[in-house]
C-alpha cells in the first residue's frame, strides 16, 4: 500500500517496511506475536540496566479492559484506532528503585525499547502505529498511576488493512509517501549547521 521509501542508503527490511497505518484488518495478532513484542522491548539497552519502562496492553476481544485502554486514547485517535487488534499504553519510570534519585534517560530507555518493539513487530508483519494524542488524566485515573510512572505513549496495533474501514479525511495518509529530511540535514563529521 505504502510507495517504496526513498532510501538515501541501504537498511534492513524490517525499517524499510515499516510504516504507521491507521486502518487495520480484523485479523487478530496471536498472543505468541504480543509476548514476543514485549520480549524485544525487554532486552533493549537502558541506563545501569534499569529498564524504566512498563506497559498496559489490550485486545480488542478482551472486554474487561480494552475499553478503559481505548478510553484514553484522544478522540482523533480514537476515530481510527478502533480498528487495531491491540493497544498498549507505554509508560517511563521516573524515580530510581529506592525512589530517590530520578532517572533521567527514563524516555530515551522507554525509546528504546520502543524501538526494538517496533523492529520485532515489523519483521513479523505486524505493524505499530505510536501516539502521543492520550488522555493522562484518565490513564491516571483507570489505572492507579503513582507518580514517578509517567504515561507517553498509546500504540495502535495490527495488520494493515482497508482505509475505507476508517473516517475519509484521515485514509488519504494511508497513500501518502513517507518524507524524511536528508542526512547532510541533521547529520555531521564535523561543526553542525545549526538551524
Ligand atoms: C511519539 C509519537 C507520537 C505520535 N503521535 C501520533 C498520534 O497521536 N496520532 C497519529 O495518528 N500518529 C501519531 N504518530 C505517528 C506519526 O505521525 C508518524 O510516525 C509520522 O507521521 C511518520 O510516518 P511513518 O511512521 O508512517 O513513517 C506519532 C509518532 C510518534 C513516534
């Protein structure tokens, strides 16, 4: 569905293939596929090994607590996300294990794992799309969040499926070529041009 990306250079298959559908099928991602997400995420490199993240995920099928994962999605997201078998609400642990030091590559840990999440989904045809439209206050309130866990992202997830299963204005994305600033633009072996 996708345009082939314009790669500068070569990378592996799991990056070229991966991009951010917002129309899913109904096709549902065996519970084998979902711990194996996790599983990447888990062996992500992170400060002093602290693994400062935590997740809340849901299929669409479980109806005790997709609804209050779904609820914490904003309403853009939610106008295209109730298509996705599953979604995982993404958290960043804040405060060292004796909670008194901060951990301040808390977000670039999660990232991490993130990244790795979304290369193992990739390579098994699986495809994630990130959020950031979320509800705080209410991941807060359903889920009992104390303080030094921070809520950054939802992820929609599944098989790309049919953009006319979703709202017309936000299916034309699904067409859309991936665009990307050139490498000379934010990469340097030397004094950068600083914008
Ligand atoms: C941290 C983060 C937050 C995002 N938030 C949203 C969002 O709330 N809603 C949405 O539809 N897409 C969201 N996206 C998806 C981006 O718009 C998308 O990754 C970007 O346009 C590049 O497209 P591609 O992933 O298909 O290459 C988010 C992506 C990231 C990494």
């Amino acid at each position: 569905m996708k345009a082939e990306k314009n790669l500068q250079y070569p990378v592996v298959g799991s990056i070229t293939r991966r991009w951010s559908p917002r129309a899913f099928t109904d096709k549902k991602i065996p519970k084998a596929e979902i711990k194996s997400l996790f599983e990447a995420a888990r062996w992500a490199a992170s400060a002093r090994n602290q693994q400062p993240w935590l997740f809340i995920w849901a299929t669409r099928e479980q109806e005790d607590i997709y609804p209050q994962v779904f609820d914490c999605l904003n309403d853009w997201n939610q106008s295209w996300a109730k298509t996705a078998d599953l979604l995982i609400i993404t958290f960043a642990r804040t405060l060292t294990d004796d909670k008194k030091h901060p951990i301040t590559s808390a977000m670039y840990d999660l990232g991490l794992a993130m990244g790795n999440m979304t290369a193992q989904a990739s390579e098994s045809g699986i495809y994630l799309h990130h959020c950031g439209g979320i509800e705080i206050a209410k991941i807060k309130q359903h889920f009992q969040v104390p303080e030094h866990y921070m809520p950054v992202t939802m992820i929609a997830a599944g098989y790309p499926g049919n953009p006319e299963s979703i709202p017309a204005d936000i299916a034309q994305n699904e067409y859309n070529e991936q665009i990307r600033n050139e490498q000379d633009e934010f990469v340097f072996n030397g004094i950068p041009v600083w914008k």
